[in-house]
C-alpha cells in the first residue's frame, strides 16, 4: 500500500510540472474589450483613424474583442504614454496612440523639461502599426517662388499655427539649416485657417501634410496657383516626384542626418503601441490584425469616404524606425534639439 501511494504522488509530481496546455489568443479575447488610449482631444487628426481602425479591427482579432476608444489628451501626448507604459494592463487589452513626436522625445527632451516627464522607455512598447504616413510639404504661391532657391533669395511669408507645430518647425529649419528667408506668422487656430489667410494674401504660403493639401485644394496644384518647393521625407513621394526633399537640398551629411533623424515621426504618423511584456503572441495576433484591417475593402472605403490617405506602416517596420532614432548619433540629435531649441525661445 505504501508502494502505491508513493507511486500515486510520484505521478502526481511529475502531473504538476506538465504546463497546461497555453490559453489561445482566441480563447483569452473572447468576450474581453481593448481599450484604444488616444493622447489627443476627440474629433481631431488622431482621433478619426483611431476611431475608424476600432470599428474595423476587432473582427480581425482571434476572438473578436471590441476596442473602445478612450481619449487622454495633455502634454503632447506624453500623459498618454507615461499611463500606457506604466500603469496600463500588460496582457494585451490596452493599446495606446501617441503623438508621433513621442518616438524622438526621449532623444530630443523637448515637450518633457529635459526628459524630467518621460516615465518611459521607447524601445520597449510593443508595436502595432501606423494606418498613415504624414508626408510634409513647403508650398508657396507660384506669384511668389518658383523654386526653393527663391526662397533663399527673398523674404516669402508663411502661416503657422504655433512655435511648437510642424508647419512652424519644419520651415524654420530651413530657415537654419538651409539659408532660406522665409517669415513665419504663427497664431492661426487651424489649418483651414492658413488656407484662407492664402487666399487673402495675407501670407504667401505654408508647410502642411501633402494629403491635406491634395484633398483639401486640389484646384490650387492643379490651376498652377502654387508651387510645393520642398518635401520633408526619406524620399520622395510618388504624388510629387520633382519635388525635391530636404535631405537632397543640404549642403552636409550632418544636416541631411538631422532631417532624416526629425522626419522619421511622419513615417508613422499615427502609431500604435503595446505596453512592454505583452504576451509575444498576443502582440503578433494584434500585429496581423492591424496588416488585415489596412487591406480591408470596408475600412479602406470608409477611410476614403472620409479623406484619410492609407499608407500604412506594420508592427515591425515602426520597431526598425525607433531603433534607428534610438541609433542616431548624439551629436546629430544635439544639434537637431539647439536649432528647435532656438525655435522655442523666439
């Protein structure tokens, strides 16, 4: 009898150390929620992919969950972030959209007091992908400058909507970086804005998003009325391939370094991210689910019933791109953060 107890315990021992067989991706999303955090106000540029990709994506997810869409704007988006990497489930029902300056913060330290509100680490976020990339443009009325030498050559009035927004920055680095002499006004409350301060001539032009400008006043590029002299990403863009970027206009490798180092945000214009140590197979479900919803005959037209330029970005390519910012000299993003710092102080 004590032979076969010990035997029976014996058996039961080695029982205990088998793992039970791992719950499905399936099987843990049935039923459940996730939550989509979005680091900005309702209604605006990051709040009506995040909210087109909620409604499409669950039934692309094993399980189907539903997504709710919760919105945390402040700071930029890095209230957002810090809640996401630090207090956020890890098991895969939460996914968060940053800002895209979020991705160059913890190198640059310009929205966080030298980095003081940065509570996390970029390189460890899991990483879904970008429903758009955000190619950016300078025009000008064609009465104005034919060429970006001209910008070189003459004042040239730009509209802006603040210090810290891209349609101020990016032409300030020209400004810095490239001898042009434009004038930039900031202070309007929109783009749509700008757009009728041109019409006006109460500026000559500004830097936008080549998708703005090509949904919003097709007439404008098509009657000749302006000109886009410059580009702002790694290559150019197949809508305007004469268009030259910056990166080709520098005079040094160094400076062709700090566009490239700034303009990998709009490379991902709108990204989604996991909380670190979410299950790998979650995160690859997820990954997948995104890849299948941006080929989605549904989601796509009602993407292009509402003007929103898919060019997406997966999982993985946007973890290649934070490990490039994260590679980039420091010399290089020192420099990147004294010029917007100069930018900032103005």
């Amino acid at each position: 009898m004590n032979h076969r107890v010990f035997v029976a315990a014996l058996i039961g021992t080695l029982l205990a150390g088998i793992p039970a067989k791992a719950q499905s991706v399936a099987d843990f999303y049935r039923g459940k929620s996730i939550r989509l955090i979005i680091g900005a106000a309702a209604g605006g540029g990051y709040d009506i992919p995040g909210r087109l990709l909620a409604t499409h994506m669950p039934r692309h997810i094993p399980g189907n969950p539903t997504i709710i869409v919760e919105n945390m704007p402040g700071a930029t988006s890095l209230i957002m972030t810090n809640y996401l990497y630090t207090r956020a489930p890890r098991d895969g029902t939460a996914m968060g959209m940053p800002n895209n300056n979020v991705p160059l913060e913890p190198r640059l330290k310009l929205l966080s007091r030298d980095g003081g509100n940065v509570s996390f680490d970029i390189s460890k976020f899991g990483w879904v992908g970008s429903p758009v990339q955000e190619p950016q443009i300078l025009f000008t009325l064609a009465s104005a400058a034919r060429s970006f030498e001209d910008l070189k050559l003459r004042k040239v009035v730009l509209g802006a909507t603040g210090r810290s927004a891209d349609n101020y920055s990016l032409p300030f680095l020209l400004n810095q970086l490239l001898g042009a002499k434009t004038e930039i006004i900031a202070g309007y409350t929109g783009q749509n804005d700008i757009f009728i301060a041109v019409d006006r001539g109460e500026v000559q032009g500004n830097s936008t998003g080549l998708t703005n400008l090509l949904v919003t006043k097709p007439d404008w590029i098509r009657d000749g009325r302006i000109k886009i002299l410059v580009q702002f990403g790694a290559t150019r863009a197949r809508e305007i391939p004469d268009v030259p970027t910056a990166i080709e206009l520098a005079a040094d490798e160094t400076t062709r370094e700090m566009f490239r180092f700034f303009g990998k945000k709009f490379q991902m214009a709108r990204p989604v991210a996991l909380p670190p140590d979410v299950p790998p197979t979650r995160l690859q479900a997820l990954q997948e689910a995104f890849n299948a919803t941006m080929e989605d005959k549904a989601f796509r037209g009602e993407a292009q019933r509402i003007g929103l330029e898919l060019n997406p970005v997966s999982g993985p390519e946007m973890a290649r791109l934070i490990e490039e910012i994260q590679a980039t000299s420091e010399d290089v993003v020192q420099r990147m953060r004294t010029v917007l710092s100069q930018e900032q102080a103005n």
